[in-house]
C-alpha cells in the first residue's frame, strides 16, 4: 500500500508531464507576447462570458449576438496560438474528469448501494 | 514518468484502503443491520435535507425546527454506527479536498500567473 498523498503528488507531476499541459502552458506565452492574439482573446472570452450569463439568465440569445459570436469564433480559430489554447483546455479538462471519475469511484459505488 | 491513469487507479485503491474508507464501508453495513440506526439516520438525512433547502432559499429556520435538528443530531451522534459514519465521512472529504487541491495545482498556477 502506497502513501495516498505521495500517490497524489505524483499524478500531479503526471499531469504537468502532460503534451497537453505543455501546449497549454506555451500557448499562454504565445498569447501574451502577441498583442493582437492577447487583444483577440481577451474580446472572446468577454463575449463568450457576457453569452453564458445570458443563456444562464434563461435569456434567448439575439440573432446579431449569435452571429457577432460566430464570427468571433471564426476568427479565434484562425490564431494558431488560440486555438493551441483552447485545445490543449479541452483535452485537459478530459482527463481532469476521467482522474476524478476513477478517483471517486470506491466512494460512487458505496453510496449507490 | 509514470502514466497518468495508473496513477489514477494506484490512487483510488490508496482511496480504498485508507482506514476512514473501511470504517465509512463498515458503518453502512452496521447501520443497515439495525433497524432502529436505519430509522435514525433515514429521519436525520431528510430533516437535514429539508433544513439545507430552506436555507439555500433564503428562509430563516424556525425556532422549533433548529431545536428539533439539535435534538435529532444529539440522538443521531449517539449512535455508535450513525457516529462512526459521520466521522468517516468527513475524514474522507477532508482527503477528498487535499487530493483536488494537490491535483490542480499546475491548472490553478497557470490560471492565476
């Protein structure tokens, strides 16, 4: 039996040893050193903020936001550095969901029984 | 390097034979087998619920009700398997917390630089 913390400690390594964590982590760094990408990204994560709430608010989104959000997603996607970003994010919030899945699971299983 | 879901899985049996876990397993067993600790606990989870709902939408408890949760938790804390659970239980979420907190660590460095 291993040290459960010791064993955390090194899923933590694990995932900084990720290409994901590594591609994210430079993404970050492309991003700041190019001020039109940084520019462009910060107006998409606004808009897309600014969308969420609405849509949490039960609020139908107009046909010019949908649109405005549509190209700004076009156009996040064609920065190499952005799109990097919100790559290397999805496959590592896979993998964040599949550790607390199999972590979980003994715990899962007891209070379902 | 180690791969990351072994390490997930070695974490997840480290999860399973921590004491607060086979204690949390034992409990629910012993609880089930006494009919009397079944009722108990059944009656303190509803009245624990029911007093969480009210306070998640803003309503003041009412005097009679705080009473009566502390009169229920005194019986429930009685209760050697109830007492066992409880406690297993929050050591296990306190080991639950440190494990998310040691886990996203990279995530949350990245975020806030």
């Amino acid at each position: 039996m291993s040290n459960i913390y010791d064993t955390a400690n090194q899923l933590e390594r694990d995932l900084r040893a990720l290409p994901a964590f590594q591609n994210l982590k430079e993404a970050f760094v492309e991003i700041k050193a190019d001020e039109e990408a940084s520019r462009l990204f910060d107006e998409f994560k606004a808009a897309m903020h600014s969308f969420q709430m609405k849509q949490m608010a039960g609020q139908q989104p107009e046909q010019t936001e949908v649109e405005q959000m549509q190209a700004l997603s076009a156009k996040v996607s064609e920065n190499a550095a952005i799109k990097k970003l919100m790559e290397s994010e999805q496959q590592l919030s896979q993998v964040i969901e599949d550790m607390n899945r199999i972590i979980t699971k003994p715990l899962q299983e007891l209070y379902q029984s």
